[in-house]
C-alpha cells in the first residue's frame, strides 16, 4: 500500500511538473511570439516609413521633371535705330533678316503662323485693338502666341500719332497693352507706330511700358504693283534693300499670305537665317 502509494505519489509530482513545464514552455513561446510580433510590426512601420519617403522622393522627382525648364534665349542682336536693321553681337551671324507681320490678327495671321511654324521661321506679330473686339479675334490672338510669336503693340486704333494728343496717345499705346495682357497674359515688348510716325511722347511711353522701339528697313505689300503673290515674293527676296540684318515688314493681308512661303524659302536660297525676335537685346521674351 505505501509502495502504491509512493508511485501515486511520485506520478502526481512527475504530472504536476510536466504540467509546470508545459506552462513554462507555452509562456515563453507567448513572449517569444509577442517579441517577434512587435518586431515584425516595427519592421512594418519601418518599411512603410521608407516606401513612403520613396513615393515622396518619386513625387518630388515626378514633380520636378514635369516642370518645363525655361531656357533663355541668348541676346546676340540689337537694333540699330538709325536704320532699324539687326545688327550681330560679337561674333553672331551678320547675314540674317527679321520678319514682321503688321495689323494682325485681321483675317490671315493665324494662317501665317501656322506656315511660318511648319517652315520653322521666326517672326513678331504687331496687333491692333480693333482687331480684338470679338471672342473669336481673342481666341486668334491667343493661337499666335500658343504657336511661339512675340505680340508687338501697333496701337489701338491704328492713328498717326503725330495727328494726336499726348494724351490721345498715351491711350492708344497702354490700351493695346492692357488689352493683351487680358488675352494672353503678357504684355507687348515690341512697340511700332503706325506708317513709322514715332513722336517724341511716343517713344517715352513705349520706353515707360518697357518695350523696344521698332521699326523697319524695307516693305512693299501695300503698294498695288505688289499687291499679289508672284510679284511680292519676288520683291522681297530681289529687291536692292536686302542686306545683312534687313528689317522686313509686311502685313496681314491675302496676298502676303500666299507670298509669305516663297519669301522664306528665298531668304534662305540666298544665305540669310532669320533672326529669333527672343535674341534681341533689349527685351524679356524666351
């Protein structure tokens, strides 16, 4: 019987133990299960720190490569205002013309922006307020300038400013300019006079409104013996006035319109690159 006893005994020592070490084993694998659990959820957070810093530096180099990089146009020319022609800067290219489109945009000036694009020509468009009265002239204006031209100012209504009050004048200079601006969102920096007739109240406004004075050296488009095709392309590229740096002035008219791919392509037949209106000192256009 103590025998029997002892053996209970002892068994239920042994079961007693078995037990104890069961609960021992089961509450280290607990806290090992918990430790390792914290740290998986620390390297979670962890990772999901460093994915997120990842996106934010992707965003920030997304956003950053998305934005357009305004390249500055060097300023290798300058105007001569003895003779309004295009004079180089140091060792720029001296055989060059600038074209220029007046009283735009009328009927054909987007027309002609779209072909000096295609041809890859340069040029700066001179704008009349009568010509922005409707929403559809806006939306034209709005198209030359989306194409790559410079906006000129040749005043609101196209006046001699010489007939005109200083007043009267000073009106039709800012106007156009406000009126521009309104459009596009940028001002003119080029200013020309109607027929050329600068006064001295003139020049002081353009030069106050931060635009360059701007005239011409050659133009026939008005004149009837040239007022068709052949003949306009053919004076234009032929005519004696045709020299290094020539200011070349011509209209939004139809004929010019047709003349206008044949006067490029013979400008350049005979040597001469057309100047970028963005590289002449004295104004900030890119």
């Amino acid at each position: 019987m103590k025998h029997s006893a002892a053996i209970g005994l002892t068994s239920l020592l042994l079961l007693s133990a078995c037990s104890a070490d069961d609960g021992a084993a089961s509450e280290e694998e607990t806290v090992e299960t918990m430790t390792q659990g914290d740290s998986e959820e620390q390297n979670i957070e962890e990772k999901t720190e460093e994915d997120q810093e990842t996106v934010e530096e992707k965003d920030e180099t997304q956003e950053s490569d998305d934005q357009p990089v305004e390249e500055r146009v060097e300023k290798i020319y300058e105007l001569n205002d003895v003779n309004w022609s295009v004079q180089p800067i140091g060792d720029a290219n001296p055989q060059v013309a600038l074209l220029t489109i007046d009283d735009a945009p009328d009927q054909h000036a987007v027309e002609m922006a779209h072909t000096l694009k295609e041809l890859d020509a340069k040029a700066i468009f001179f704008v009349n307020g009568h010509f922005l009265d409707t929403p559809e002239e806006e939306e034209m204006l709005k198209e030359i300038h989306e194409l790559g031209f410079p906006i000129g100012n040749h005043t609101y209504s196209h006046p001699n400013l010489r007939d005109i009050s200083e007043e009267e004048q000073r009106d039709e200079i800012v106007s156009i300019n406000d009126r521009v601006e309104e459009i596009i969102g940028e001002r003119p920096v080029f200013f020309r006079a109607p027929f050329g007739a600068n006064t001295d109240f003139s020049t002081q406004v353009a030069k106050e409104e931060g635009m360059l004075l701007m005239n011409w050296t050659y133009g026939y488009d008005w004149e009837a013996d040239y007022q068709n095709a052949a003949s306009l392309s053919d004076i234009m590229v032929n005519t004696e006035y045709l020299t290094n740096g020539a200011n070349l002035l011509m209209h939004d008219r139809s004929w010019t319109n047709e003349a206008l791919p044949a006067i490029v392509n013979g400008l350049r037949d005979k040597g001469y690159e057309l100047v970028d209106p963005a590289a002449i000192k004295g104004i900030e256009i890119e």
